[in-house]
C-alpha cells in the first residue's frame, strides 16, 4: 500500500510538471507535422500540382500492389475496385496523433495507383507521381475492353480534356451519413438488397464490402489509440486519447453522432475514404451540417467556442475539402449561423490552405461577408472565396430546374457547384481548347481557293466549334455508358439518392439528375485574335490577311517580325473597355458557346449539358498545342486563365474593367465563369479597402458574375519563393479554385502563378 501510495506521489509530481496546452499549442504542433509531411511530400514524390490534399507519405519500407483483374495489370470495375480498397484499407498505414480531436489520415489514392505501370515506376506501393495523370490532363485511365478510338482523333484534333473515366467530380449528401452512421447504411443497403433479390446483387455485395472495408480500418485505428494510450505521458493528451477512442468506437461500431465531435470524427472517416478511393474533394454547406451538433453540445454545456473552434480545424486540416458558408437554404432564408463563424475562426486557428467559399446573396448576415474579407486581407492565403448566388440560381433555373432546387446546388469544387448527393456531373473535368478550334478555322480559311474574310473566318470557327463539342458530347455519352465497369462510385454511391434504391452506380443511371458540364478554355485569345484581325487588317488596313498569315507561320520572326506582333498585340482587348471590338467578339463567342452545348440536349436528352468558361490550370498544357496566333500571342504560350482577359489587358491593370469583361460573358446556365484576382497586398493597409472589396463582390454579382478567387501575394516574396521554394515552406497561394503550398507546386505551376501575380491589380 505503502509503494502504492508513493508511486501515485511520483506520478502527480510529474503530472504537475507537465505545462498545460492550450488549444493553439496543440494546433501549432499540428501545423508542424503538417510542414514536414509537405516536405516530405516534396522530397520522396517531387510534390503535387493539385491542391492540399491532407495525405501522408508512407513508411519508406511499406509496399503495397494492386491486385489486378484485367490483362493489361490493372484493375476495373465493382470486383476490381472492391478488392483492392479493401486490401489497402486493411494494409495502409494508420495515422494518430494525441495532439488531434480526430484521428485517421490517408497515405494513397487509388485512383492514382490504377494505371497500368513497370515495376520501375512503383516504389513504396505507390506508382511514380510524376507519371501520373493529373486532373486536367487529357486522358484517363480507361478498361481498354471499351474502345473509344473512333473519337480520339477528334480529340486530338481539338485538343480536347474528355473526362472518359474520370473520377468523381459531383458532391454527396454528407447529411445522410451523419444521420443514418455505417450502421444505418449497411442496414440500408441490406434491405434495398432484399428488395432486389438477385437481380443488383454484385452492386449491393460491393457496396456492403466497402462499408465494412472502412469499418475495419477505424478499428484498426482505435487499437492504435489503444496503443498510444500506454505511451502517452501527458496527462491532457491522454485524455484526449481516452476521448478520442470513445468517439471512434462507437463511429467505427455503427453509430450516427451525436456530438459535435462525433460528427467531425464521422465526417473525417468519409473523407478520407472517398479521398482514399478516388480523389473526391466536394464537400458541403458545412455550417448547416455542423449546427445540430453544436447546439446541442452547447446548450447541453458540453464544449465551449474554443473547443469547437478546435474540432473544427481539425477536420479542415485533415483534408482541404470544398466546403460552403451562409447562403440561402431552400426557402431563402439565410443560413448564416454562429457555427459559420465558428468555422472561420477554425480557419484562423489552422492558418494554412483552406477552401471556403461565402455564398453571397441579398440576406447574407454582412458580418459574415465583412469578416470574410477581412481574413482574406489580414493572412494571404487566398480564403475564403465568394460565390454569387444571383446569377448561379438563375442560371440553373435557366437550364430548366426550380428556384428551390437551384439554391441547394453550392459551391463544392474548384470552379463549380453541386447538387449535395442528387446529381452527377462531370464537372471540372471536361474542356474545349477555343483557341484550338481557332487555329483549325484559320488553317482552313487559308487552304481554300477563296479569299479571307473575317466573316467567313467566323463560320468556320463556328462549324469547327460544333464539332468539337459535339464529339465532346458523344465522349461524354460513352463515359456514362460504360464507367461503371472502368471506375463505379462505390464510396459516394452510399451518401447519393439513387444507388442505393435502384441498385445503380450513380454513372449508370443511380443519379437522379444528369448535369454533364463542358468547359470552354481560351476564350481571351480568340476573342483578341477575332479583333485584332478586324481592327489592324479589316478596318485600318495596316496588315493584309497574307501579312498575318506568314508572321504566324513563321513565330513572327526577327525585328520586323516583333513589329507586326506588337502591332496586333496593340489592337484592343477584351478586358481592355466596354463594348469594344475584343469585348463584342467574346461575347459572341460566349454565346454562341453556351449555344452549342446547350444542343447537345437534343441530341442526348437523357442528360443536362451545363456550358462553362474554365481551364483549371490547363491554361499551360491548352497553350502548347497552339500556334502563334493573331492576337500577337506567340507559340506554345499559354492561353488565358479561365474567362479572364490575357495578362497586360489594359496598363492600369483595372478590376472593375477585368470584371465588367468576365460578367459579359457568363454562360449563363447554373455553371461558372470565375474572377481570379492578383491583388496587390499593400492595398490591404489603405482604411477603406476592406469596404471597396465588400462593394466590389456586391456589385459584380449583381452584374452577373458566378465566382470570386482572390490572391493577395507580395511579388518580392513569391519571386524569391520562387527561386528558392524551401526558404517560405509555409507560404500558400490560390493556384486556381484551390488553395496549396507554393513550395509542392512543380515549376511549370509555381510559373503560373508567379505570372498571374506580377500583373496583379490594385483598387
């Protein structure tokens, strides 16, 4: 008893000697784990040209491989798949840190290990990033049972991104899964099984196999707390330990949340699992999926805002998920709450890559937008963005859906907007190089006997647009026929309306909505090319069409060559002042885009194709397929950034001009068009800039405008950065709709940005 009583002295003297950690100490340490991982991302991997995925690196000494089920060693369809995300939940790496409110992490995606590779390319059980196709390349991993070669040189021809076999680009209704838990959905998907005796039975098979996949890899997850429990000397992170496998027990046993934490904790094991599958970033209205739990903790007196702040940013740092604040629910009520608020202070806590986005609409509480920009200004990292809710409902209203149904479709990926768990899209993933189509329409006014004519330049450009969208299309129309047995939705077919009812994937008829989005890329080039053209040799007279013609064939070469360049170069712009020459064409153009893929419908009416103006950041990859072109551009230079004027639009570099131009030209169908903005930060220290931003986004979606991105970057600092990316490790910069470490970025990205920045506008 003696020795008993002495032991718990020496361990009370120890406890006591212990500091206490506050909810920032822990989060600092987070955030140091997190820089290192990045780090380490960068030195095994040679980093990412994608967003900040929250994903770990593996052991040096772990290996996995897939199981293949095809000839060509690779995998496909519901066995397929099934398989190896059982056999790589069970094997992968579990991840606990007793400084976190929730655990798990990810170390691979699946998708990213499906391709086909030597042996040389696998090192660790992940195949070689930099052979990996990144989102907004041109092809995909395909089952080569299903030949689509009789539309490849179409695709080829017009430098088409497809989207066949593209992964999940669509949101799932979170709110489902934090209502029924995993044992609510097995018991789901077990009586629909019923209901459809033999006739789904590999779908729900698969479907269960999963759930239970994931189950399995929380429990291995909770013995792992287990474990750290024995180790762990500070008494706090013991018993945040304690807690932490309460939580997980009864996540990993069935159970739907019940608490704030809980509902995190839940929240974080579906993301990673869909991460885990097949890249999935969409989140949700995250302070109406939060604020149930919060009230109740709340008023039960069970946390307080610093803990739920804390929880909060656990989950963001988890995996920089697109997630939406405030905005108007069904009836239009807004849904600004104090958990919206909560999540931001979350983001300031975490202070590193985030991807909010405020929906911005007549009854938006003006505090929330006001605090939004002042975050924006006060860290410089490119969050939160802005939607407009104006123009989005309308537009989606426009492509034939209710105001109700329309203002439920929110801003949950890079540049677009989802329907939580009732639509699938192919949204992101699906482009049209317009500055290609040109080029064609150009070479071919040229091969013909007749003479130039800007007119007939247009036709052509226009019969060479349908074509391409139309050959866009009937990819679109293949990949649905047969996704489902390349890559099916197992992991978000359990939170969709549909699959589980009907026993179908969500690319084979489980959708209820068909919303196929199809991006034009370019535009800025065309519509300066169209002009130049107009106002140099139609109008003025100053060049003949052969003079253009050779210059471009050519590169415009030697000094003569450079004059004629910046001759046409100085033609007016889109961008450059209303109603000019550049501003009309791309209107035009926007229309008759939107008018081409609105078409398709007729041809396919058992989908929505839904028009947009975006390139991701294809604006590189588009660029090189291009020639020189009439606008003074040269060879191989990237086209301009989504339906943004082309960098030197106008000397003054004005954002009310660069916003007038992107308004006009909206496609107008529920689909963006977004604003990128490089702001100069020295504008944040002028007293009334928090103010002309706040009157900025109101009047520019007012106009018509869909979607805000700012960046706030000091250009000495990204250019040396840039040189030297390790010596600003925690620096993060909206690359486009999402948010990254500038250090993870490779060079061609960080070139991206640094090019966006040095034109960056000032109020």
């Amino acid at each position: 008893m003696k020795n008993q009583t002495a032991s718990t002295d020496a361990t009370a003297t120890i406890a006591g000697n212990i500091a206490t950690l506050s909810f920032a100490d822990r989060m600092r340490r987070l955030m140091e784990k997190k820089l290192a991982v990045t780090q380490e991302k960068i030195d095994r991997e040679g980093g990412m040209d994608e967003g900040d995925y929250g994903r770990h690196v593996a052991p040096e000494n772990f290996h996995w491989q897939v199981t293949p089920n095809h000839a060509d060693g690779s995998f496909y369809g519901f066995t397929g798949w099934t398989r190896n995300f059982e056999s790589l939940l069970s094997a992968q790496p579990v991840y606990v840190n007793p400084h976190d409110a929730l655990a798990g992490q990810t170390y691979f995606y699946l998708s990213k290990m499906k391709t086909p590779a030597s042996a040389a390319d696998v090192a660790g059980g992940v195949a070689n990033p930099k052979s990996r196709k990144t989102p907004g390349a041109v092809g995909y991993v395909w089952n080569p049972d299903f030949d689509y070669s009789h539309l490849k040189s179409f695709h080829e021809k017009y430098n088409i991104t497809h989207g066949i076999g593209a992964d999940a680009h669509y949101a799932c209704d979170l709110a489902m899964g934090l209502r029924l838990g995993w044992g609510g959905i097995l018991e789901k998907l077990r009586r629909h099984r019923a209901l459809h005796g033999r006739d789904k039975a590999l779908f729900y098979e698969c479907e269960e196999r999963t759930v239970l996949a994931i189950q399995g890899w929380i429990r291995r997850t909770v013995a792992e707390i287990d474990r750290r429990l024995l180790t762990e000397p500070h008494p706090q992170l013991r018993e945040n330990l304690r807690v932490m496998k309460a939580v997980n027990e009864w996540i990993a046993a069935g159970g739907a949340p019940r608490t704030l934490r809980e509902a995190c904790q839940w929240l974080a094991w579906f993301v990673l699992a869909k991460r885990t599958y097949n890249r999935c970033g969409a989140g949700g209205q995250l302070d109406e999926l939060l604020r149930p739990y919060y009230e109740r903790d709340a008023t039960a007196g069970l946390i307080d805002d610093k803990e739920g702040a804390f929880t909060i940013a656990c989950l963001l740092l988890i995996d920089a998920q697109y997630y939406q604040l405030g905005g108007p629910g069904p009836d239009g009520r807004d849904m600004t709450s104090r958990v919206s608020h909560l999540i931001l202070d979350a983001a300031e806590l975490m202070d590193g890559p985030c991807n909010l986005t405020i929906r911005v609409h007549d009854g938006l509480d003006p505090e929330l937008l006001r605090r939004g920009v002042r975050l924006l200004f006060h860290y410089k990292k490119g969050w939160p963005r802005f939607s407009g809710d104006k123009a989005l409902v309308a537009g989606f209203m426009r492509a034939g859906y209710s105001e109700e149904l329309a203002r439920q479709r929110i801003a949950v990926g890079c540049n677009w907007m989802s329907l939580p768990g009732l639509e699938y899209t192919l949204n992101d993933v699906v482009k049209v190089n317009l500055a290609k189509v040109f080029e064609i329409a150009w070479l071919e006014m040229f091969a013909s006997t007749a003479e130039p004519d800007l007119e007939r330049l247009w036709e052509s450009y226009l019969r060479h647009l349908r074509v391409a969208v139309e050959k866009t299309a009937d990819g679109n129309h293949f990949h649905m026929c047969h996704q489902a047995h390349n890559e099916p939705e197992l992991v978000t077919n359990l939170l969709c309306h549909g699959p589980v009812e009907t026993g179908l994937d969500m690319t084979a008829g489980g959708a209820r909505y068909c919303n196929l989005a199809i991006d034009g890329a370019g535009i800025a080039v065309v519509a300066d090319s169209f002009a130049a053209l107009e106002q140099r040799v139609v109008d003025e007279d100053r060049l003949t069409w052969d003079e253009v013609r050779w210059q471009l064939e050519k590169n415009f070469p030697d000094i003569e060559g450079e004059s004629v360049r910046l001759l046409l170069q100085g033609s007016e712009r889109f961008g450059q002042a209303t109603d000019n020459r550049a501003e009309r064409w791309a209107v035009r153009i926007s229309r008759a885009w939107s008018g081409i893929v609105r078409d398709q419908n007729r041809r396919y009416p058992e989908y929505n194709f839904i028009p947009g103006l975006f390139s991701w950041a294809n604006t590189i990859e588009f660029g090189k397929a291009v020639g020189a072109t009439p606008n003074g551009r040269r060879a191989g230079q990237p086209v301009n950034h989504g339906a943004n004027p082309l960098p030197g639009f106008r000397k003054d570099g004005a954002v009310t001009a660069l916003v007038n131009a992107i308004a006009a030209v909206q496609p107008g169908y529920g689909n963006t068009a977004p604003v990128q903005l490089e702001l100069d930060p020295i504008i944040g220290e002028s007293p009334e800039a928090i103010e002309k931003i706040i009157a900025l986004i109101k009047t520019m979606f007012d106009q018509g405008c869909t979607l805000l991105n700012i960046n706030l970057v000091d250009e000495a600092r990204v250019l040396e950065a840039h040189k030297d990316p390790s010596k600003f490790p925690d620096l993060v910069v909206r690359v486009t709709g999402f948010t990254s470490y500038f250090s993870m970025l490779s060079p061609q990205f960080r070139q991206l940005v640094v090019d966006r920045i040095l034109s960056k506008r000032k109020l």
